[in-house]
C-alpha cells in the first residue's frame, strides 16, 4: 500500500532538473572528514507532517491529506504512522520528533489518552526496528487543550499543573522506550497574557519544580538523553518565560538544572526574540549548552513564527558553521519544525518542502566546510584578539590582571589607534564562497 504518487527520492546532482531529486544533498559524499547524513541528522516534525491541515487563523485547513478520515480513532492514528513512515523512508529521512498528542488524540480521560498513546507507541517501535529510523526526540503537548489556556507547568491551579505532569511523565516513557535521543520542554503556555494576575516569581519557582521532578523521574526510568528546552519569546503568550538563549541558561542556572539540560534553538523564534538565529546559536554554543535546532525561517514581512521551510543559503551556512564550529551534533539534529504554506497543500508538497531545506542544509554545510578549509575569516577573527595573546592579556583572561596594571598599559599608549573591523570585505569574502 502506497500513501504517495512519488518515487524515492534519489540525489542527482545540481544539473538534475527532476524535482523529486536532490541537487546538493547527497548522504554519503563525505565533506570535511564526515558523511553528509552524519553531520545534518535530518529530522521530520511529526505535528507539521501528519497533523497540519494548514488552517490558519483567518481560514479552515487546506490540507488534502487523503490517508486521515479526520477522526479521533485508533485506526485512524495507526494508519498515520504508516504513512509518515512511507514518508520518511522515500526522502531517506532517519529521525522525527513528535508531540505525545499528535500521535494519539487527547480523549476526555487519561487513562484512556494514555492507552492510545500506548498503542501507537507500540506500532512505532516496530515500524522503527524494520527501518532503523530514530526517534530525535519526543515532547508532551501542553499548550493545545483548554486546560492550559493559563499554563502547564506555570498554571495558577495545582489540578492543570498535575495533568501536565503526568502529561510529561507518559510522554518520557513513550520517548524513552522508543530510544528517543532526548526530550524537549518547549513552554508554548508557560508565560503569562497580562501582569496583572501574574505571579512570575512563583510561575517560575513551580516551573523550576516541574523541571526538577522530571530529572527526577529520567533517572529512575534510566532515560539518558538530555532534556532540551526550546526558547520563544511569545506566541501564544504575550511574554513566553523561555524567551532565549540567554534566559533559558540564566534560568537553568539559577534553579540548579544546567547540568541536565541543553538547548534546543529554533531559527524564526531566535528572530522573533529580535536575534539571528546564529547569534542565538552562538550564546547557547559559548556556554557549551546547543542541544538540537529546530530548522525552519520567519518570513521579514510577517510578525510571527510562520515556520516555514529554510532555504536560504546565508542562513544555513551560518547555522553550518556554528555546527560544525562546536564539532557537530552528538545527540542532536536538524529537525525541520516546518510546514507548508497554505497554499501548497498537495501531498507531494511535503516532499519538496523537504528535498528544498535539505538541499538548502546541503549546501551551507559545504559552504561552511569551504570556509573553515581556506581559513581566512577565522584568521581574521584570530587577529582581532591577538593583542589579548600578549602577556598582560592572557593574565586578563585568566582573572590575574589587576586595574593598576591596564592603568600602566593605558597611561603609555593614551590614544589607541584601533584598525578596520572590514566588515564589508568580510562580506565579500562569505560571497566568494557563495
Ligand atoms: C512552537 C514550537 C514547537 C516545539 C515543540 O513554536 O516550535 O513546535 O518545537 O513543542
Ligand atoms: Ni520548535
Ligand atoms: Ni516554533
């Protein structure tokens, strides 16, 4: 049984005119010491793949998705595995990532969800053992029900904030018995719509709890892959706690949880919070704490994280060269957090969507490589600093410098003349490379 007119898609090259080919994205072809595959780690988004109908708020789904009959049943989620499944195996995509209630749907009773969740689960794991595809990494939905209008984790009322730690704690034996390389927090609700009837500092007290218990309950289970959290800075909230890089590490810091978690940078919710994306790449690289990227772009006219499909070659040599920069994944991968626009709704436009980011990853990791290969821009970047590879600089950077010392380097050199940044030819030379 087959769910798509499509054929296996097959790498032919950059003078390929076949659209369901790969021009730059060859898994085996080895660049700087490493197989492609090896280096990107594609992922599929269960949630974008199998259960966006590509509503969106102003209009209904678009989505012809002829396999789903739309309701709630089990058959109805099993047969969806099939098809991601056919899905995954015709792009040659190794690992997905999933929320618990995209598998399963969320009955009017836990237990019930749970079994469902269970029998899905089951069917995974098969379906994973025939075809060696990994689980990236698994995550509970706590943002789509009504329950959690006000929060999971950082909801005002005990009896939401229980539901949604069993909501965790089924969804990490669900991720840890399909071998899930990690779990990811992403705190869609957990942030507030108003002050004023908001108690941050208790939010986030109990949201500290609620991670701890997790660590908790990893370690009893024996699950070993990191937890992620995966910053935003609003949406749906007015203000999301995990707001970025810089927030989430502070946070994990203060409540004593760093050790246990790494994190999971998203292209379009690194713009949202006013970054780029490699800027947010390189907070969480500097204090050796990037996990996984969510791979996908905002669009600059579009206020909102619209998810779409990255395909932009500046973009993926940045995020390339921060990658390959920290020595690659371990655990981590690119997982295309992406949907279609509206108006592609055509089932096969899930696999140029796919072919196009991947080609796109292709290409920005060759470029990446070719830049770190020729040397001149981290030459250059070397430079810039070198006056701290003196003596008095290398006490500065070891905390042995004292302000009575710098005054005596100040008081003989009054006026530095400080050289070009070259900015411009800098960006120039990324140019030659792309
Ligand atoms: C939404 C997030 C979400 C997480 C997983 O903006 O990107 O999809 O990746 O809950
Ligand atoms: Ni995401
Ligand atoms: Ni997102």
């Amino acid at each position: 049984m087959s769910y798509f007119n499509v054929p296996k898609i097959e790498f032919e090259g950059p003078e390929s005119k076949n659209p369901f080919a790969f021009k730059q994205y060859n898994p085996e072809e080895e660049v700087a010491g490493k197989k492609m595959k090896h280096h990107l780690r594609f992922a599929a988004a269960y949630w974008h793949c199998m259960r966006n109908d590509l509503s969106d708020p102003f209009g209904q789904g678009t989505a012809l998705m002829p396999w789903d009959d739309g309701g709630d049943s089990l058959e109805n989620a099993l047969r969806r595995v099939d098809v991601f499944f056919e899905f995954l195996e015709k792009l040659g995509l190794e690992y997905y990532c999933f929320h618990d209630r995209d598998l399963a749907p969320e009955m009017n009773d836990l237990a019930e969800s749970n079994r469902l969740l269970e029998a899905v689960v089951e069917k995974l794991e098969a379906r994973q053992k025939e075809t060696g595809v990994k689980l990236l990494w698994g995550t509970a939905c706590l943002f789509k029900d009504r329950k959690y209008a006000q929060g999971g984790a950082t909801s005002p009322y005990l009896d939401v904030y229980a539901y949604a730690a069993a909501q965790v704690k089924a969804a990490l034996d669900a991720t840890n018995r399909l071998g899930g390389l990690g779990y990811t927090f992403w705190g869609g609700r957990e942030g507030y719509a108003t002050l004023w009837n908001t108690d941050m500092k208790r939010e986030l007290d109990h949201l500290a709890q609620f991670l701890h218990m997790a660590v908790d309950y990893k370690k009893k289970i024996g699950f070993e892959g990191p937890f992620y959290i995966e910053p935003k800075p609003r949406e749906p909230t007015t203000h999301q706690y995990d707001t970025d890089a810089a927030t989430c590490l502070n946070f994990l810091r203060e409540y004593g949880l760093l050790e246990h978690f790494r994190l999971n940078i998203e292209t379009n919710h690194a713009t949202l919070a006013g970054h780029s994306m490699f800027h947010d790449l390189q907070v969480a690289i500097g204090a050796g704490m990037l996990g996984s990227i969510d791979a996908n772009r905002g669009d600059e006219l579009i206020g909102w994280d619209t998810d779409q499909f990255p395909t932009d070659i500046y973009l993926t040599t940045e995020v390339m060269l921060a990658v390959l920069g920290m020595g690659g994944f371990t655990t981590g991968g690119l997982n295309f957090d992406a949907k279609r626009r509206r108006e592609s709704h055509e089932p096969e436009d899930l696999f140029h969507a796919h072919i196009g980011g991947m080609d796109a990853f292709a290409r920005g990791l060759k470029i990446a490589a070719a830049i770190r290969e020729d040397g001149r821009l981290a030459e250059f970047v070397q430079q810039r600093y070198a006056s701290f590879d003196s003596d008095l600089g290398r006490r500065v950077e070891k905390g042995e410098a004292t302000l009575e010392e710098l005054q005596r380097l100040a008081l003989e050199n009054p006026e530095p003349m400080i050289p070009s940044g070259r900015q411009e030819m800098l960006e120039g030379l990324i140019n030659e490379f792309i």
